[in-house]
C-alpha cells in the first residue's frame, strides 16, 4: 500500500500497486477487487471493494467506509482493520480485478446513479469517459446523509469539469444548505443550487429521479444499498428506460435476475 487519503471522517482511500516485479493488473473501470485480511484472534474474511479511480493511473485505488455496528454491535471488521492498522508500506492481499459491470464502448450518453460509497465504481467510470471520451454527456445523481459524509465529492466535480457536457444532481438527508467547501467548478453553465457549486444541483431528502433530466437513448450504472438500487431501477423503468440499458452490481444473488419490470 503506497498512500492513504482521508476522504471523510469514515472513509479512507487506500492505493495499492503490486508488492513484487508483476506488473500492475489491468482493469476496466468498474471493476472490484477482494481484499483479504488477518484479523486479531486469527480469523481471515475477505471483502469485495470497488476501484475508485480510473484506468491509467499507475495504482489501484479502493476507498472504505468503515461499516459501523448496529445497535451498539461491532464495527465491520475488516473495514475497520484497514482503517485502524493498515499503514504504508504495509502488503495485503488484493486479488486480480473483476466484475461484469463496466462501461459499454459507444457514445451514448451515461447516467452514474449512486448512494453512500457506491459513488466509488461511478467515479471511476467518470474519470475513464473524461480522458477517453469527453464529448459523451454524463449525468450523475448521488445520495447521501449530508454534505460532510459525501466522499470523492470534489474529485466527481474535477472530472466533470473535464466533459462537454456534465451534471451532478445531489440529495442529502440533512445539511443540503451547506457550502460543502471542497467543490470545484464544472465546465458546464448550470447554476448552482442550495449550496452547491456550478453544474451541481443539491436536493434535500431522498433521490427522486422524476426531478433529473434524463438524456435520450441512455446507459445507466448503479451502485448503493439493496433498496436504493431497486427504488432506483424503478424509477428510470418509469422515465422509459429500458432494462436492458441498466446495469447494477449485487454482491449475492440478483433479486431481480430473469425480471425485467
């Protein structure tokens, strides 16, 4: 592990390139890798975490949230093992890149919809059409509790700037009036809402997608909770969307595998 970046107060991005002569291993964005660790009293569990940066960087990145416990319970034990004793220099073991949910070649427009620490395959994505394809529209919509808990903000913002044609539509559960102080401006003309910096829309309460300007002819990429994921597949089958236009990853079985509505 060669850097840790503090994100938030419960997010750390970790960057990881290979411990040995091996080169680093290629990877599409949105993508995931396992890590695997040792955890006090001899245990080893193993936990799935997206990239969080794009292709040719010269590094993996993952970024954890550290799962907390319900109800007084323990904190997820191996996001809080990353967060509490992992340091640089250390090694860990990450397996090779994977996942069916990656960007379809073409131009058509995207649509990143995510909540909490599914922003992290969507940024990714975004950095990956910002170097490659900067003429393709991205909208980005992205839900989370307040501003201060809204990881990679600033770097979405960045990457935004860099396309012809960007939009990141937020909606918090509290603080939506609250200048987030780590925006950047995009390279769109939009005006900024409720505390919200150029081409950033911020919302208060719950993503409603019927309020979002949907491009024609659009791919869409989820990532977030069980319930958002299927609130929001809902919702853009509403708006017209077809099901085979949608992707989403489900670490565990797919609920709504062989169901298009």
């Amino acid at each position: 592990m060669t850097a840790r970046t503090v994100a938030t107060a419960e997010v750390i991005s970790f960057d990881l390139v290979p411990a040995g002569p091996e080169p680093l291993p290629t990877f599409l964005a949105g993508q995931y890798v396992s890590v695997a660790v040792d955890l006090p009293g001899g245990g080893r569990q193993a936990r799935q975490y997206s990239l969080s940066r794009a292709p040719g960087a010269g590094s993996l990145r993952i970024t954890v949230r550290r799962v907390p416990g319900p109800a007084g319970a323990p904190a997820g034990a191996v996001s809080s093992h990353l967060h509490d004793q992992v340091k640089v220099g250390d090694i860990l073991d990450v397996s090779p890149p994977t996942g069916d949910v990656t960007l379809a070649t073409g131009a058509d427009p995207l649509v990143l919809i995510s909540a909490g620490i599914g922003v992290t395959p969507m940024i990714a994505m975004l950095g990956h059409t910002a170097r490659l394809q900067p003429e393709r529209p991205v909208v980005a919509v992205h839900a989370d509790r307040s501003p201060d808990h809204h990881a990679l903000r600033s770097e979405m913002l960045e990457m935004g700037a860099l396309l012809r044609d960007f939009r990141l539509h937020t909606w918090y559960e509290s603080g939506v009036g609250r200048p987030a102080g780590i925006g950047t401006a995009t390279g769109t003309g939009a005006t900024a809402g409720a505390g919200g910096s150029r081409g950033e829309s911020r919302h208060s309460g719950t993503v409603d997608l019927d309020a979002v300007p949907l491009p024609d002819g659009a791919r869409a990429y989820l990532c977030g909770p069980l319930p958002f994921l299927r609130d929001a597949r809902a919702g853009l089958l509403r708006r017209g969307v077809p099901a085979q236009r949608i992707r989403y990853e489900v670490f565990g079985p797919d609920l709504w595998a062989g169901s298009p509505t």
